[in-house]
C-alpha cells in the first residue's frame, strides 16, 4: 500500500490571511508551514500505522519550499519543487490512495478561509463540465486519472465539506471553523494533528470500496477571470481558449492532465 499525502498551507489549523493578502502575505505564514509539516506528519504516520508502505509527501503551496522537512516522520519520502511532468509526482497506478492536508475551499465559497482555486488574485471562479471546482476536485481528478481515489481530506469545515461533497464515503477533518476570508475559531493545532493521525488510518481499510475521481470526458474547462484583459489575453493566445462573454473562457480537453 503506497499513498501520497499532498499539503497546501492555507487549511491548517490556526492559519488565515491578512487583510488584503493571502496567506504568503500574511504575519501567520511561518507558524501556517510549520502546521502544515505537523498535519502532513500526523497523516503520514497515521497512513503507516495502518499499513502503509510508502507514503509520497508532496509540498505544494506556492511554488513548494514550504515544510520542515526534517520535522517529518523519516519513513517518508518528499516531493519538493515545481515542473513536474504531472502533478502527484512519483505517484503511478500502483498507489492505493491519495490524502489532501491543508487545502482549502474552492472559489465561490462563503465564509471559507482564503477560499480560491491556484490563484485567488487571478480568477473568479472555474469550472468543470458546467460545474464550479477547486484544488480538491481538480487534483482529485488528476489522480483519478491514474485510477487512484482520494481518500482523506483536512481542512476548514468548508473545505471538508466540499471535499464529502466530491468524494462520498471519504474521511475528513476540519482543522477550523471559518468564518471569513481571514476569519477562523481553529482548533488547537495539537489537538488537529492528533484527529488527523487518528481519522486518516479509518480510511485506510476503506481504500477499495473508493472509487478514483474523474470527470467526464472530453471535459469542457470554463475560467472566469477577474480581469478582463486577462480573458481578452488568454482567448487571443494559442491555448484553444475560447472566449464566451468578457471575462469568461473555456475550452475543451481530453483529460484534466491537459491543463497542466
Ligand atoms: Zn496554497
């Protein structure tokens, strides 16, 4: 049994913004990786506890670089840097199971801490065969690809609520209670680590009545940009984009691993 647990910053316990930014901005960024090293460490060894084999941990936010890496658990390996040729790098069909930790809601969503999907700056919203999704959906469909279910999420409650929403029967935990962009009642990120280890090994004797995440395909891909240049730029390029009103483009592909 071999699992990746992929880590973004902005779910962890005890984490939001600053006014006006994202998390990279924000007073709370170092305290937000060292939590996020403490959850990817608590899933990692809840996942070994059950059984694991390998577990990939792959540091995602923002260009990577962001965990303590001598601070996780040694069994594991890490996933670090960008220009992957995919996205779950080192993961192949032969994984049982792909967990998010730290992630966050997708645009769109009220009241959820830094909820946006890869760039809060630069979109409004994007969606898939009509359908608005994230981070969670999107990469939970890259591993699909490969055959391979999600089946762990921790996040806010917003964003693990979407994550039950996308992938019935998973296990979740919420590290907060968001309540705004840059608002949340957390719970105490030792008591968050502990119901990560805790939550994620119930997920492990499930991983064969979960099924890997895909969407429909050929897939139509639609962005709302926030800028209007930006559509105007991204329809007049050789991406295929298509512009459907100002600030809205779409195109079609053959599997999510196009995107990227
Ligand atoms: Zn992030």
């Amino acid at each position: 049994m071999k699992f990746v647990v992929a880590v973004d910053c902005e779910g962890v316990a005890c984490a939001v913004g600053s006014p006006g930014g994202s998390i990279n901005q924000s007073r709370d960024l170092e305290f937000a990786r060292l939590q996020a090293t403490r959850e990817a460490d608590a899933a990692a060894r809840g996942l070994f506890a059950a059984g694991a084999e390998q577990v990939i941990v792959w540091d995602n936010h923002n260009g990577s670089l962001n965990l303590h890496y001598d601070q996780l658990d040694e069994r594991c390996d890490i996933a670090l840097g960008v220009n992957f040729p995919h996205r779950f790098p080192g993961m192949d069909e032969t994984f049982s199971g792909v967990a998010f930790v730290g992630y966050h809601a997708m645009d769109n969503t009220l009241d959820a801490v830094i909820c946006h999907s890869f760039s809060s700056a630069s979109y409004q919203y994007m969606k898939v065969n009509g359908q608005e999704v994230g981070e969670m959906a999107i990469d939970g469909a890259m591993a699909g690809e490969r055959g391979v279910p999600v089946i762990f999420a921790s996040s806010d409650d917003k964003g693990a609520a979407e994550a039950r929403r996308f992938f019935p029967g998973i296990e979740t935990v919420a590290t907060k209670h968001a309540m705004g962009w840059n608002a949340a009642v957390s719970k105490h990120p030792k008591r968050a680590v502990n119901e990560i280890y805790e939550t994620i090994q119930k997920s492990v004797p499930r991983v064969g009545t979960l099924k890997p995440f895909t969407f429909e395909t050929p897939l139509t891909f639609e962005i709302r940009h926030k800028r209007i240049e930006a559509a105007q730029a991204a329809s007049r390029g050789s991406g295929g984009w298509e512009r459907v009103d100002p600030y809205t483009v779409r195109r079609t592909l053959k599997s999510m691993h196009d995107y990227f």
